[in-house]
C-alpha cells in the first residue's frame, strides 16, 4: 500500500477510535494491526519494543481509570492505549520514508525544498550515529568517557551536522537545485487505484464493526 493512502487510513481510524467508547473496536484493531505487524517479518527487537512500549501508560491509565472512574473506562483506556501505539508501529515500523516523501511532493504538491531537507536528514541519520561513537571514542582517548547525555557530546554532533548541511546545500546547488524551480523525476510516483479500494473498504469494514458491536 501507498505510505500516503496508509497515512491517511490510520488517521481516520485513530481520529475515529477517539470518540468511540467500546473496547471491543479497539481489540479489533489491535489484533487486526497485530497481524499486519507479525506478517511484516520485523527484528525480533521491535517485536520487543512493541510489547515492552504499552506496558507503563496502560499501567497508568488502569490505576487512575479504576481509583476515579469506572473498571469499563479503564478497560476501554488500557485497550485503546495499546491500539494507538500498534497504529504507530503499523505506520512506522513498515513505511518507506523516502517513497512516503516522494509521493507527497509528487502527488500533494508539498515544497520540493522542503522534501529534499527532510530526504537529506534522514540520510544523514546513520552518519550521525557513526560520528557518535567516533566522538566519544576520541573523547576516552583523552581519558574523558562522554555519556549519552553529555552537553558536549550533543555540541560536538551539532557542529558536525550544521558542516554537513552546509555540504549538502552546495552540492545540490552544485547539481542544478534550484528553489520552486518546476523539476522532473527519475521515478515516477502513482498511486494504485488497489490501494484505495483497500483503505475504503477497511473504513466501511470498521463502520459496520462499530454498528454491530
């Protein structure tokens, strides 16, 4: 499916699962999007993720919903909780950033600038965490251990970001970038007409679900 087209259906349905007070829908979708997960074939560390992530907000939202509210508010709590953070993991564990991106400037007309500044960070995301450990390496060879939360560790990797930018915005000028400038694509972006036949059928699905149950 179409990151967009897949966007656009977990925001509806978690919009929609904000006004609606049954915990039965919110079962459903957790075990629908817990399907998708399983069959996506994750590492066995986001699987991990995913179980550990719900377990203190659902604690939470049961102690507090059971002391002042009632048990069926806090059931509905806990399972929506669990069902949006499944969402997420739906979208986020399974979505193709740079395909995401393309379609939106593609397709939605959003800022070519702006996709391409986005494109650029996520690139630079594992040179970022290699530039880490090779700060902090140099820092215990001076005999200084810099933890993870360390202020000079974060100053060191800004100042190597901000060079790396600076780098990044040459060479695209360099290569003809030119700011709202009308721009052709080596890959062209559609949007299958399958993917909004699932979507919409999904949501009727969910519609008649919420009816019946």
């Amino acid at each position: 499916m179409n990151p967009v087209v897949k966007f656009l259906l977990i925001l509806v349905v978690s919009l929609e699962m904000t006004f609606v007070l049954n915990y039965q829908v919110n079962l459903l979708i957790i075990v629908t999007t817990g399907l998708y997960l399983l069959f996506s074939r994750l590492s066995w560390q986001r699987y991990l993720l995913l179980v550990m992530m719900p377990i203190l907000p659902a604690l939470g939202a049961w102690t507090s919903f059971s002391i002042y509210g009632t048990r069926d508010m806090a059931i509905i709590m806990v399972t929506r909780i669990i069902a949006y953070i499944f969402l997420g993991a739906a979208f986020s564990y399974t979505t193709d950033m740079i395909l995401l991106l393309d379609t939106l400037e593609q397709r939605f007309h959003l800022s070519t600038t702006f996709v391409y500044g986005l494109r650029g960070a996520l690139t630079f995301v594992p040179r970022v965490r290699q530039e880490i450990k090779i700060i902090r390496t140099a820092a215990l060879m001076r005999g200084e251990s810099l933890s993870f939360y360390s202020p000079q560790l974060f100053f060191k990797a800004i100042l190597v970001s901000l060079r790396w930018s600076t780098r990044l915005a040459e060479a695209m000028a360099s290569h003809g970038f030119t700011e709202n400038a009308a721009r052709t694509h080596f890959q062209s972006i559609t949007i299958k007409k399958r993917d909004w036949i699932i979507a919409i059928s999904l949501l009727i699905l969910l519609q008649l679900v919420i009816l019946y149950l």
